[in-house]
C-alpha cells in the first residue's frame, strides 16, 4: 500500500496556520511575561517573606509541579465556572500557562537569588541601599544571569505546553491544524506541517532570548 502526499490541500488553509502560530506566539508572550512578574514576586516572598507565605507558595508550587497541565486547564475551564467565574477559552489557556510557569519560575528564580555571594548583599547595605534597591540592583540581575539559561528554556517549554490548550478550542496552532484536519481529512499532512511550525517558532523565540541576554545580560569582558 502506498500513500500520496498532498500538501497542497495543507498549504491551501495557510492563513489559517499563520493565524494560529501567530496567536500561538502572542498567547505565549503574554504568559512568559505575566508568569515572570509572578515568578520574580513569589521568589521574593520565598527568599525573604514570613513563613505563613512561604508555605503557601510552597504549597502552590508542589500543586502546580505535580499535577498534569491539561488538568489545570480543565480546572481553570471547567471547573471555575461552577464558583460563578467563567472564562473564555483563550483567557482560560492565558490563567493556566500562567500558574504554571509561574510555579517553575519560582523555583528557578530562587536557586538563582541565592547564588548570590551575602557579601554583595552587605555590601549594598554597607552603601544605605534599601531592601528593594538591594534586590532590583543587587541581586536580580546577577540572579538572572546565572538562571537565564534554565529560564529560557523554561519559556520555549511553555510555548510548546500551549498546544494543550487546543483541548478547550483556544485559538492556537494546534487548535487551527484540528480545524483544518476535519476538513480535509490528511492527517499526517497537517501534522507534519504544524510540527515544522513549531520548531521554526522555537528557533525564533532561542534566538530572541539570545539577542537579549548579548544586549543585556552579558556579562563584560575582562582582559
């Protein structure tokens, strides 16, 4: 038995899959930025806050690090609105990649806050900075140099995880290649397609995060 390849009836929905990479990308970029302000707040409250809070965030990372990410999905979707709050499927996937990366980016953050040497931490105050001039100057940047690496691929995880979200129609990539699937019946056609997608959006988002680290993040030179 032999089979014929007809890309052409792939290629033919083209707007379609440049649509939903194109959310795909946006969905994505929203997540690693809101889920970075979490996670560099959760760190801090782990790193430096009382103990009833560090419990809970621990609590929260245990949850999130061991459970499935289509279940936290299906709980944002299905389960909120049984509590009166219901969201739209796309809002849903946006609430779910957040806490979930959020809860990785904890845990990253954290190991990179304390690499850092107590003495430049001294050293700060010895020079009457406050606690949070002491972290944004201090330690953050340090912190991310060293974890940048972890975080990055961190976020091209979660750009991958967001084809999951296809299970609750949100409007991305994986979602469109479903759409398109139905309807034109190639199945290997319209996967293999979308997994090219995928890697080409993975070399942009490396290749952005390595633009920003030789921007801002390298570290000069000594000679």
């Amino acid at each position: 038995m032999t089979y014929e390849f007809e890309f052409g009836e792939v290629f033919a929905y083209w707007p379609e899959l440049a649509a939903g990479a194109a959310h795909t990308l946006v969905l994505s970029t929203l997540a690693m930025a809101i889920g970075m302000v979490v996670a560099v707040l959760g760190a801090l409250a782990k790193t430096s806050g009382p103990v009833w809070l560090r419990w809970i965030i621990d609590a929260y990372i245990e949850l999130i690090r061991n459970t499935p990410f289509l279940i936290q999905i299906f709980l944002i979707f299905f389960g909120l609105p049984s509590i009166g709050l219901r969201l739209s499927p796309d809002a849903a996937a946006l609430t779910a990649l957040v806490v979930n990366v959020g809860a990785y980016g904890i845990e990253i953050i954290r190991a990179g806050i304390e690499s850092i040497d107590g003495g430049q931490i001294e050293a700060g105050r010895s020079l009457g900075m406050k606690p949070l001039q002491i972290f944004r100057y201090v330690v953050l940047k340090p912190a991310i140099q060293a974890i940048y690496p972890a975080l990055t691929s961190q976020f091209i995880l979660l750009m991958l995880n967001s084809s999951v979200c296809s299970a609750i129609a949100a409007s991305e990539l994986t979602a469109a290649a479903g759409d398109i699937q139905s309807r034109n019946f190639r199945s290997f056609e319209v996967y293999l397609v979308v997994t090219g997608i995928y890697f080409a959006l993975s070399v942009v988002l490396w290749s952005a995060f390595a633009g920003i680290e030789q921007a801002f993040l390298r570290k000069p030179s000594r000679r």
